[in-house]
C-alpha cells in the first residue's frame, strides 16, 4: 500500500487530520507525520487531536513517500513560514504524485508557488489568496486537478476521503499492472 | 481626540492589540472596539488579552471614525471570511483615514482588495500573499505608504505605536489649524 506524508504544525484543523488519517490507516496505508521538529507532539486546534513528528522536514525527501496529505487549521500558515517545508510541499507537487489539500493547506501550495493556472478549492476566507496566485478557485466539496485533490472545511470530509482512497487505489493498480508485465 | 475602531475576533495576538490600544488611550484616544456581534467577548491567542464588541462592522460606518487599526493573530482570516468586515476595511482605506495594519493585518487589505501598487510589510508567512496582491513588500518595522502604516510582528510594536501616534498628532495639528481658520 502506500506511504503519505502528513505535513503538519500546531493548531492544525483536528478533525481535518485525524478522519482523513483514520480512514487511510483502516485501508492499509501507511501515515508519516512530517514537521519541524522530529520527535515534538503537536495539537489540534480544538485540542481533541494530537500527532507525533516522526520525520523533520529537512530530512524528509519526496521519493520515499507516494502521496501528500496537508491538513487544514493554523498548520499551513505555521509551515509556510518554513522554507524548507515550502521546499518540501513544492518538490512533491512538481513530482506527479498526489497532494491532498484541505480547508487552510492551500496557503502552502501558494509559497510554494504551484498554483498557476490550477484549479482548486479551499476554506472561504481564502479564496481572493488562491486567485491572486494564479489559481481558479472552484466552490465544490471535492476538486481533482491532476495530482492535486482538494477540499474546503470539515463537512468536506467524508467525499474529501473517497475521493484521496479512489486515487490511491488508482495508483496501487498501476503498480500491480507495471509489477505483472 | 481621535475616535479609532479596532475591527477585532477571536485569536488576535494579544500584545499586538493590548499594547497598541493602551499606548492610544493614554493619548488621549478613543477606541471603539468593532467585530462581528456587538456584545461579544473575544480573547487573544494567548489567553492574556480580552475585548469587547462595542459596535457589529454591519452598524459600523466609516464617517464615525478617524482611523482604523487591526490587530495581527488569527482575528484577520476570521474576519476576511465576513463581507461586510471586508467591505468596512475597504471602505476605510478607500476614505484616506488611517489604517493601522500589524501581522497578519494585510489578510484583510488582501481580501478589500486596496493593495495593488502599495508598499506594506506584514509578518512572514503572508509575504507571497502580499506579493501577489500586487503590493510591494517592504521588510522594516514600520512601512508607512499614505494612509497605511503596517508593521511585521510583536518586536515591532514600539516603533508602530510612536508611528501611529505621531499619525494621529498630525491629524489632530490639521485639525486644529483648520478651526483657526
């Protein structure tokens, strides 16, 4: 199955995180939490939702993990004043692989500079952000453009999920196909 | 003295409005504290700092003010999510009164869409933001750029309170020499 990297900071959305992070764990996937500080504890927002830093961005590298998951809160804003975590999120977009962005995320994919001419959603207050950088901003509750998948708040969830496990699926068939021929 | 609206919400940066705000009414000044539910009580980041709504930004006109200040935090993105706070910011840059803008302040300005052509400063992770809203960032510790005076962050707030309060002095000398006249 695959291995995601989960970027994520202080104040990050709670439930954004941990039912995403839940329902990928339940499919057989494997979740990397990547931030600042190997071994630091970061909470959510509402306090209901905690993560362990398993990997610090400065020693995570784009090939060793299959897709991206970017939470939504106060996190991205934290992260993107890492240029190294910018790095991070710009490299894995710039590879193909998947990027799945929620509510706030987007904040990071502006940094990295990765929007022009995309097209993606996010959380309302946003929005003018998201088309200043180039972006068409779409108001659906899931958007698929090419490897980026996104969202925009909590009541996104559930298609947000279906959509991110339809992708992975896509990719575990391309590995099975590649792996028989 | 001057009558100053501070457009504030839940999770501003507590000294970047407590200080600000104390140094103004020990001047002399009043300050109106405007939100988005007149009554409402709203806490800073930290837990230090409280306000009260003295007026909801729906009731709030630009005329009944000299000057506009928004405190850094969380407070801007709560507050861009809400029309008529951005209409209020808009109308109020528009006007030529003073704005006082520190942090993550410019969120606001981004969303009035006011910055194009504009040197301003704000705190780090907006930089891309503020560029791509066309203004030009200016990394000092106070920018002033006609009726906009912005700082960066909490280090920066002696140098953005004698800013401001030498903004209002000369608001208050033209005042006075227009009354002699």
């Amino acid at each position: 199955m695959s291995r995601i990297a989960v970027i994520i900071d202080e104040g990050f959305e709670d439930s954004e995180y941990q039912k995403p992070a839940q329902v990928l764990e339940e499919a057989g996937h494997q979740i990397i939490h990547v931030g600042l500080k190997e071994g630091a504890q970061v909470s959510g927002k509402n306090k209901s939702a905690q993560a362990h830093i398993d990997e610090a961005v400065t020693d995570a590298s784009v090939e060793d993990f299959d897709a991206l998951f970017i939470p939504g809160g106060m996190s991205p804003d934290h992260l993107r004043a890492d240029p190294q975590a910018v790095s991070f999120v710009k490299d894995f977009v710039d590879s193909g692989k998947p990027v799945f962005s929620i509510c706030h995320a987007p904040q990071l994919l502006i940094n990295a500079q990765v929007l022009e001419g995309r097209k993606i959603t996010g959380w309302k207050s946003i929005v003018q952000d998201i088309k200043n950088a180039g972006a068409e901003f779409v108001d659906k509750e899931v958007v698929e453009d090419r490897n980026i998948i996104s969202s925009r708040c909590p009541d996104d969830i559930p298609a947000f999920n279906s959509r991110i496990l339809k992708k992975l699926q896509q990719l575990e068939n391309t590995r099975q196909a590649a792996e028989k021929t």
